[in-house]
C-alpha cells in the first residue's frame, strides 16, 4: 500500500480481499467510502493491474464507483434530501455521512445519469 490507499486483490477466480492502510483513513466517512469502492470493485468484477491500459482501468473505476454511489447513495434517498431541503455538497456528505469529494462524485454521476440540475 506504499502507492495507495486501498486495494483489491483477487487471489482466485471470484475471491478477493481488500486492504486499506488505516494511516491514510482521515474520518468513518472516508472509511466508509473507501470501503465501499473496494466493494464495488469486487461486486462488479472491475479488476485490473497496475499493468492494465489506462481506459480499462478508468472504466474499472467508473463501474466501481458507481456501484459504491449507488450503495451509499441510493437514487430514491438523494431526491428524498433533495424534497427536504438538503442540497447543498457539506450537508448532503453530512446527511449520508461521505467524504464531500464522494458526495460530489454522486452527483455528478447522477446529473450524467439522471439528467439532475446542478446543486451546491
């Protein structure tokens, strides 16, 4: 973990294991949030190699993030804030206890996704 803060590892077909390196975890928050794309890395089978061509891997983790935005973000419970009045980014983290750079990372996929107006 010299060169990052988390990772997967797949270490047979299907099995993986996740390393975080606690001296880079700055809040639950960002624990949260780091976990979750490790997560999504697994769930969605977007592993690749130091190796890997840079497209492949930004599609990896595209699909990642995705998957860790709609676990911690649910489409439903963001239009929800939104109706109760939550829209700027510091509130929202707040509100779904994320890293505010992950809360804006949501929302820029849900603006590409979801056609949203920008907020905050």
């Amino acid at each position: 973990l010299h060169d990052t803060e988390s990772l997967v590892i797949e270490y047979q077909p299907a099995r993986y294991s996740i390393a975080i390196d606690p001296a880079k975890i700055t809040s639950a928050a960002d624990q949260k949030v780091k976990l979750a794309h490790e997560l999504g890395h697994c769930m969605t089978k977007a592993i690749y190699s130091r190796l890997t061509p840079l497209e492949t891997r930004e599609r990896c983790e595209h699909k990642a993030n995705a998957w860790a935005i709609k676990q911690l973000i649910p489409w439903p419970a963001l239009k929800a804030a939104f109706f109760r009045g939550i829209i700027d980014i510091w509130e929202l983290a707040e509100y779904f206890d994320v890293t505010r750079d992950f809360m804006q990372l949501a929302i820029d996929y849900y603006i590409m996704r979801k056609g949203l107006c920008a907020v905050g």
